[in-house]
C-alpha cells in the first residue's frame, strides 16, 4: 500500500518525536496495532464515576443529595482549572483574560442553576431524617471553594470584616490573614465560641496545603492579573463588567442560592434545624452579612452599603408568600 505526501510527512514527524524517546516509530506503531479501541465509557471513566454514590442509610433521597454536591465540586474543579492557567501565563491580552473570565462566569452560572434544582429537589422530610448520619461533614469543607477564592483576590479582601481594615493599616502576614480569614466565623460554636468539629477537621487536612496555595496565588492571582491590562483595555473589552459579574457570581448568587436550599430544608418556626456540621448557616451565607467582595475599588459606597441586601430581601419575600 502507498501513502500520499501528506501521510509520509506525518509518519516522519512521528519518527522524529518518538526517537527522541529512545525508541523507533515502528515500536509506537505495534502498539496502536495491538491496542483496543477507545470507547467513550472508558474515556469518561463512566462506570466509575456512576459508582461513587455511597450513601450512609438506606433513605431514597439521599443519592439525590450526594449527587448535587458532586454535580458542584466538579463545576469547581473546571473554574479552578481556568484560575490556574490565569496564574501561569505570563503575557497575555485583555481578550485573552476575558475569555478566562467568562468561561468561569458560565461555570457559576451553571452551578447556581444546578444547585437551585436541588432546592425542591428531595423530600424534605427525608432528608431531615439522613442528614444526621452525615455529621459532621458539611459543604463548609470544600476546599476547592476556598482555593477558587484565594486565586480570586487579593487575600485581605477575605479576612473577616471586623479586622479588615485594621489589617489594611498595617503590615500583616499571610498567617495572621488566615486565622481570622471570614468563614471561620460560620463554623464556630455561638454559645461556647468554640470551633465545630467541622472546622477542627477542616483546618487537619487542608490547612497547610491552602497555606501553600495563598502564598502561590500572592502575586497570580486574578485580581493582580487583572491590573496589568491598561483601564481602557478593560472597559472596552468588557473585562471590568465581567469581573463585576464575576465578584456577583461567587459572593452573592452562587451563596444565596445555597442560603435558599438551606432555608428550604432547615429553616423551622420557631426556631432552625442546625447545618450537619454545626456551622451558623443562618449567618454565615447570607451575603449581606459577610459583605465579601473581591474587587471593592470596582463598585460605588452606595452599591458597597446594599450588597447582597436586595437578594437576600427577595428571598424572604418569596418564603413570606408560601
């Protein structure tokens, strides 16, 4: 059998790449020969993945519930895959960052809706019965959040509220920013102003890899990405408004609509189911009361005062009316 040039070109171009192994091309070509073909199952890895739902009791709902929290760990891996080519490119162009931006946008978008399904999504009844053999774990524990938020910003725009400014005023280190980082304060004890379980476990296994993590993203992150393009190639491009979007996206829609399935099952009159984990769900996702933003300098005093208010305000509405 012969080839046309345009095989033999390619056939010399795989000699070349393949010596450079310490091996002759017609070794990689057995290999082909000999090889199954690729099926789309065991490309996506299919009947593993399927098989990752092991709940903890015997109640029909609870797969639904795994399967959500799995549906967001995954929407979080592909932001965090855009936020570390951010970190890593070195030249780049307004175009190019928005890009970036917009694929992570889309992402959130995505997993807000996803996540929104999930608020009628099980029994409520159900779930109040096997949610008490997941304690203490708890969404609070994902670390891939807290990664998508220190390659997000600027690491003193995550300290808690009450030392933020204080911490603005003065030299302050990377570890003193995180023992007082602002979900802390969701994880703590109210009455004995202890840590929860949760937190303690939390802090076990990831503390020193978010540690690494933060200094990593002190100079790459996308915040400090984003002040490298020139303020007219920002507005003209649409960056700025996507980074506003962006800022919406993580520290107002994606947590309220978390604030609004946990509301669904776990608010109770007169009082509040506790989360799994014992975190004070009730204060710590409701945005009005973290007031966390990742780019202040891009919105107004006025729009600083109401963040998250007007969501959050909806919110109660609509619970008020059912």
């Amino acid at each position: 059998m012969s080839f046309n040039q345009d095989v033999n070109d390619r056939l010399e171009k795989l000699a070349v790449k393949y010596k450079a192994s310490g091996q002759e091309l017609v070794d990689f070509l057995d290999g082909l020969l000999y090889a199954d073909y690729l099926t789309y199952w065991d490309y996506t890895h299919l009947d593993t993945l399927l098989s990752l739902q092991t709940p903890r009791t015997s109640i029909k709902d609870e797969p639904i519930f795994i399967m959500y929290h799995q549906i967001t760990e995954l929407y979080f891996k592909l932001s965090l895959h855009e936020l570390e080519q951010i970190a890593e490119e070195k030249e780049f162009t307004a175009q190019w960052l928005l890009n970036k931006v917009e694929r992570i946008n889309r992402y959130f978008d995505a997993l807000t809706h996803s996540f929104g399904v999930m608020e009628k999504g099980m029994d409520r009844e159900q779930f109040l019965k096997f949610r008490m053999a997941l304690i203490p774990a708890s969404g609070f524990q994902s670390a891939q959040y807290r990664r998508i938020e220190m390659a997000a910003t600027n690491f003193i725009e995550l300290v808690d509220k009450e030392y933020k400014e204080e911490f603005r005023s003065r030299e302050t280190s990377l570890e003193e920013m995180f023992d007082n980082i602002y979900w802390k304060n969701g994880a703590i004890v109210e009455k004995t102003q202890e840590k929860t379980l949760t937190l303690r476990q939390f802090e076990l296994k990831y503390k020193d890899e978010l540690m690494r993590w933060a200094k990593r993203m002190t100079e790459a992150n996308l915040w400090n990405k984003y002040l490298q393009i020139s303020e007219d190639e920002r507005i003209e491009s649409g960056l700025k408004n996507a980074m506003r979007n962006l800022d919406l996206n993580v520290n107002v829609n994606w947590p309220l609509q978390h604030y609004r399935t946990a509301v669904a099952y776990l608010a109770m009159r007169p009082s509040d189911k506790a989360a799994t984990g014992g975190t004070n769900w009730q204060k710590y996702l409701p945005p009005r009361f973290q007031k966390r933003i990742f780019y202040p300098s891009l919105w107004t005093d006025a729009e600083h005062e109401e963040w998250g208010k007007a969501w959050v305000e909806s919110v109660l509405n609509e619970l008020k009316k059912k």
